[in-house]
C-alpha cells in the first residue's frame, strides 16, 4: 500500500464518521425535541403516569379544559410500577417543576409481570438527560447495549418512540385506534386461560409504597385511577382481583394525598367503547376523560 | 455468529489487524483457525462434518476419484439434509397404500452451509478430474478454500480456480479492497437489517394465518417475502464480500439487480450467481446443456430448475417452487427464442412487471409451510381481494415502504450505471454515512438469515 491512497482512505473514513457523528446529534436534537413534546416533558399542574392504558383512556386536551389546569401527559407502552417511578423522576428532573397532581393508573394487574420485560429500553432516548433514567438504564441494560446507545444515538429510538416524535411534533395526543374489541374472540381466549392474570408481585409492590412516599414527601397530590377493563376479565380471577384491590386501598390508606377513584365500574360492560379487553377507543377515551374531570379537583392557589 | 451480530465485527477486525501484521507464510494459517472458530459458534460438533468433507474432496481429487467424492458428498447431503424428507414421503405412500413402514423420523440436526460447502468442494474435484484446474497439494490451504469464514455458511459458492490462487498469495488488501469492503459490509447490514428483518413480522403474522388475512394483506406479505429474500441473502453476500476483502480476497457477485430482470432466463443470470453458475457447470453442460435434441434439453431444464429447489430445502415447496421456474423458463425460451431486453422502455417495464409476477407467485410456494398453505393463500389473494393491513403499526409500515424505496432507489441508481467513476467521492461518503445512519436507527435485531437453512 503507498502511502498517498492509504492516507486517502483514512481521511475519507474520518469524513465518513464526522458525517454520521454530525447527522446523529442533529437528528438526536430533532428526535429528542418531538418527544419531549409527545410525552409533554414540560411544567404542568397535572401529570398524567401510565402505560397504554392511561395513553389510550386519557384525552389530554379535555382533561386541561375541564379540570380547568395545565396537564401533562407522560404515558409509554409497557411501563410497570417501577419504570412509572423512574418516570416520575425524570418527569421532575427534567422539567424542574413539581406537578401539584399526579394521576396515576392502577389495577389488580398492575403487580403482575407481563408488561415489558426491557421495559428500560423505553429510556433511552432520555439516557443522557435524567441522572435517574441514566441510571436505571445502567443497571438495567447491558454492558454492550449500553455503551451502545450511549455511542451511537440515532440507535435509541425505535419506531413507536419515532411515532411518538411525529405525534408529537403534530401536537396529536389523541386516541386514533380504530379496532373494535371482539369479544366472541375474548370469551374464546378466557375459557382457554390465555389473559393476562392478576398477580402480587412483592418487588413491584415495594416500589409502589416507594412511590406513595415519595410523593407524600414531595406534597403532590396523587389520584390512583383504575381504568376500565372488559367486565369479563374483571371477573376471571374474582378472588385474586379483590386482595390485589384490597392490598391498594390498604397502602393508599396510611397517605393523606392519595384518591383512589373507580372509573372501572361504570364502564366495565360497555364493550362498545373498547378496542381489546384493557384498551378503550376513542369513544370509550372521551368518556372516561369526562368522567374524570368531573372528579379530580384541586384545591385553588391563594 | 452471525453478521449482523456486533461480535462477528469484534472478530472481523482481530482477524484482519491479525492478518496485516502477521509475515505472509502464516497468514492461511490464521485465515483456517478463525475460519473453524466461526463455523464452531454455530455447533462445534459440525467441524467434523467440514473436516471430513475437506479430507474426502482432498484426497478424491489426488487420486483422481471423482465418482466417490460424488458418491460421498451427496449422501453426507442425503444425511444431514434430505433424510427425513424422503423418509417421512414413503412413510406417507406406504400409509395411503396401507402398507407397514417400520424407520422412524429421526431428530437430525441439519449444519449451516451444508449445501454451499459440499458443493464448493465438489465443484474443485470435478474441475481437477477435467484438467480445468491443477491438484491442490497443501492440505492446509484446501481446507480454508473449502471453509474460509465469510463464504461458509450461506455462499457465495466459490471456484477452485479463483479462489486457490488468492489464498496461495495471501496478499494484504489493497485500498481499494479495503474501501470497497467497508461499502459492501455497511450496505449489506441495510439489506439484512432494515429492509429483510423489518419485513420479516409482517410475512410472519401473514403467513402464520392466512384464514384471519385478506387478500390485500396476503398479497402485500407475499410481495414483502420476495422483497426480504432479496434483502436477506443479498445483504449476506454483500457482507460475505465484503469481509473477504479485508484479507484480499475478491468472492464473486451473487446478484445482479435480479427484480429488474426483463423474463426469467435472464432473473436466473442475475439471482444466485454462483449457484446458478455451479449448475450450469456441472450439471447443465454434463447432461448436454442445449446441444441435444429438444426433449433432452426440456429434459436437461427441468431436471436443472428442479434440483435446485430441492438444493434449497428437503420440501416438496421447494420442488415446486423450481418447477414453476423450469416451466416458465421453458416456456420463455420456446416462445421468444434467447431475445431478451425491447428496444421500448415501456416494453421491457411492463416485461420486468410480469417477470416480478411470476417469480412473485413462485416465492410463495417456497415461503409457505405446506402446499397447502401455499394454495390457500393464492386463492385468498384472488378471491378475497380486501384492504391490506398496516400490522402493527402505521409508522411502522410507513418505515418499511421508507427501507424498501432506498433499497431500490440505490440499486435502481446502480442498475442505471451511476457508479463510483461518475459518483463524487464526497457524495458517496455521504451516502454511505446517511445509510449507517438508517441502520442505527431503523434496524432489528435479527436470529438468523434466511439462507443459511440451506
């Protein structure tokens, strides 16, 4: 090899990684930009925790006009109770503002496994942005996954977080779903035990007593919604769903801030308004959002 | 170790730093030990298999005993690949005829690159036996030609004449080399991984049911199956390639843009070269290729087409799926004579259009299952014409259609001949970059390629 082509070849490599380093951080700022705007990482009065349920039952806009207070919206496919307090967390460190109110999801499935197992996976568009999100991913991600998404940054997002940055910069939180919930299907998938079962996992039960202290000692509010579900699965595990409800009305009890408010009951046998037997659509959204409005109520700044 | 698995490129770059720096004499030497650890990370058991296989073509070709080299390959094939296949077909004709058929399936595991190494070795004790090419004398150096690491497990399919050489010199790479093996290696992670392993659910769920699918749906799957094979073992090769080059190996094209094929004569001289190659060489021409009377060389065709879907799988899908190609191949020949490409662009459009039909139809039978499977769909696509669906998502499908146009925008910009003599340097580096940059963000993790079951 002479040493002019060689030379050549390494400066058009450099060039090649100066390119891609550049276009990484442009698009990262871009990306990063649309989801803060999804996920409405700025100060509000209320914010809104969950997984797909909240996402998919909550209409940010109508909450706002009828609680008559800023709400923010932080909700992502398949975060469990822990990711909800890494959630919070970030949610604080990254807007520097504490929300006077937190609503927040709850269920007798909400201590069982089944969410999403890399559920850390959802943070790390955040990595380099929260102390807590940077050191959850660390301890949850591995080594090589990691110092991967730390090099390489366009490799965080994957394609519900680059449709969360469109809708984000579309300023779209609506629920846009447009299945109906087959319940001839969901009767066929009970009587062959394949649902998703209520269970009391300790670890996830000892983070959300976490969770309650923390926002005690934080003086925010804390409304525990449960969310509809399809009565049907309401009703599959009766004996197991009641001690799960009975274990959260019993933490929430030793905490003065907590509401627990049922918009489970009056919604549960209208399939109409769902889409599978956890998620509603888009009717079953402005419904519950109407019913919710009604209920949270925050005392009135002096 | 697959390619797409950033450990392969952790092992890439040792062995290439290895090679630059070691005196040239050891450099096979190096090349044969990370060629057998790599087969190894697949299932150390097989290395046997590869060392039997090398020793048997070795040693057939001194002695100049083709048949048996013959004999033994294509039972190691019958073995490992075809046992069960023909097996569980006589179980099931003994069972119409009510007729006992006492040998039992047999759990047989079936080694990556069976195919492609068997008939590379092959292919050098024929050329030997028909003084195309000079015995190979050192055992070591045979033994990388028969296992070299970007080559073995899914092609493409070397020759003894182009490849001994190379590994005779064990030259360092040129610039060239090197810079064309980081283009091919970057664009064949495209292929694999944004384009191949991102269609590769939507096919799945599609295929899985094709009951609960409608036709729109069925139909997009099956066209996204013709798109994936394509990304699938193109972007293989093109890593294959391009890795071999980091050692100054040159490894033939497997693929000559084979979708803007005008008929299917010529989709066979642009898709899987080297197989296509293998065949015409050594089966095609042996038989008499065409210069025999009419029946013989429809005979020579389809015995050609229908061997090679076997080669591709112990399935009667696979069977059918090369006598689709026979057939139309034939039928192209004996209807329009070696008359390729029109003068019109629109002819020859609307001639790569039903060219795409036809290879299209025939991918189902080899995507499907069963034959069954494969003729419920057809028939869903053409009686229950519907809405296709988005699948998972709509962003994700939007991202898909995104992968597929790059995919074909870049080879139809190739294909038009806008190659590195009239592409500036600074636009190819930020071409290249920009496709890393898709592939640092739209990538799936993938388990497998899909050639490598063959």
């Amino acid at each position: 090899m002479s040493s002019t082509p060689k030379t050549s070849l390494i400066k058009k490599c450099l060039a090649g990684l100066l390119v891609f380093a550049i276009v990484n951080i442009l698009c990262l700022k871009l990306f990063n930009h649309g989801l803060k705007q999804y996920y409405c990482l700025w100060p509000a009065d209320i914010l809104v925790i969950g997984h797909s349920m909240s996402e998919m039952a909550i209409d940010r806009d109508l909450l706002e006009e009828l609680s008559g207070h800023s709400v923010a919206k932080y909700c992502m496919n398949g975060t469990s109770i822990p990711d909800r307090l890494v959630m919070i967390r970030h949610y604080i460190e990254s807007t520097g503002h504490k929300p006077k109110a937190i609503l927040y999801d709850i269920g007798p499935r909400s201590f069982s496994g089944g969410l999403a197992v890399n559920s850390h996976a959802l943070f790390y568009p955040f990595i380099n942005e929260s102390p807590t999100v940077a050191k959850y991913v660390r301890d949850s991600a591995s080594f090589k996954e990691y110092w991967l998404k730390n090099l390489i940054p366009l490799s965080r997002y994957d394609d519900s977080r680059i449709g969360a940055v469109i809708r984000g910069y579309r300023h779209d939180w609506k629920n846009r779903s447009v299945k109906q919930l087959n319940i001839e299907l969901f009767k066929r998938q009970l009587a062959k035990g394949s649902f998703w079962k209520v269970q009391l996992n300790p670890g996830t039960q000892a983070v959300f007593e976490e969770t309650l202290e923390f926002l005690e000692k934080e003086d925010i509010r804390l409304f525990l919604v449960h969310l509809p579900n399809v009565d049907l699965l309401n009703n599959a595990e009766p004996e197991k769903s009641a001690a799960a409800l009975n274990y959260i009305k019993d933490a929430i009890s030793r905490h003065p801030n907590v509401t627990f408010i049922d918009a489970n009951s009056a919604f549960e046998s209208r399939y109409e308004l769902f889409i599978d037997p956890l998620h509603l659509n888009p009717k079953g959204q402005l419904e519950v959002t109407k019913y919710l409005g009604g209920k949270i109520i925050l005392p009135q700044q002096p | 170790m697959l390619f797409t698995d950033i450990n392969y490129f952790f092992f890439l770059i040792a062995c290439a730093l290895a090679y630059a720096c070691l005196p040239q004499k050891f450099r096979g030497w190096l090349l044969l030990a990370a060629s057998y650890v790599f087969y190894a990370a697949f299932d150390w058991r097989f290395t046997f298999l590869l060392l039997a296989q090398t020793l048997i073509c070795f040693f057939c070709a001194k002695y100049r005993k083709t048949a048996l080299a013959v004999t033994l390959s294509l039972l190691e094939l019958a073995v490992f690949k075809y046992f069960n296949f023909f097996n569980d077909s006589f179980r099931q004709l003994f069972e119409s005829l009510r007729l006992p058929y006492l040998i039992p399936h047999l759990d047989i595991l079936l080694p990556v690159g069976i195919s492609f190494f068997t008939f590379q070795s092959l292919g050098y004790v024929i050329d030997v036996s028909r003084g195309k090419i000079q015995q190979e004398n050192n055992l070591p150096r045979f033994a990388l030609f028969t296992a070299f690491f970007p080559q073995i497990a899914a092609g493409p399919i070397g020759r003894a004449d182009e490849l001994l050489p190379q590994f005779k010199e064990s030259k360092l790479p040129s610039v060239q080399q090197i810079s064309d093996g980081i283009q091919l290696v970057i664009w064949g992670l495209f292929q694999k991984m944004v384009v191949a392993d991102r269609l590769a659910s939507y096919i799945n769920r599609a295929y899985a049911s094709p009951k609960t699918a409608t036709g729109g749906t069925l139909l997009v799957a099956s066209i996204f199956f013709s798109i994936q094979i394509y990304a699938d073992f193109s972007g293989y090769s093109d890593i294959a390639r391009g890795s071999a080059k980091f050692f100054g190996i040159d490894l033939r094209n497997n693929f000559n843009f084979p979708y803007f094929a005008t008929s299917i004569p010529d989709f066979w001289k642009r898709w899987h070269i080297s197989l296509t190659s293998w065949f015409r060489d050594y089966l095609y021409i042996p038989l008499g290729g065409n210069r025999v009377s009419k029946p013989k060389w429809i005979r020579n065709q389809l015995v050609v087409f229908l061997l090679s879907g076997l080669w591709h799988g112990a399935n009667w899908t696979f069977i059918f799926w090369g006598a689709i190609h026979g057939v139309f191949n034939l039928m192209h020949v004996l209807l329009f004579g070696k008359k390729n490409e029109s003068k019109s662009r629109i002819v020859n459009l609307l001639r790569c259009i039903v060219t795409f039909a036809i290879v299209n139809t025939a991918w189902i039978f080899f995507r499907a299952p069963t034959f069954k499977r494969a003729i419920q769909i057809i028939t869903r696509i053409v009686t229950h014409p519907g809405r296709p669906t988005f699948g998972v998502a709509q962003v994700t499908f939007a991202l898909n259609v995104i992968a597929i146009l790059v995919l074909f925008g870049v080879d139809f910009a190739a294909y038009n001949s806008f190659t590195k003599e009239r592409c500036p340097d600074a636009v190819r580096i930020t071409g290249y970059a920009l496709i890393a940059c898709l592939i640092a963000l739209l990538a799936v993790s993938s388990r497998s390629f899909i050639y490598l079951q063959f």
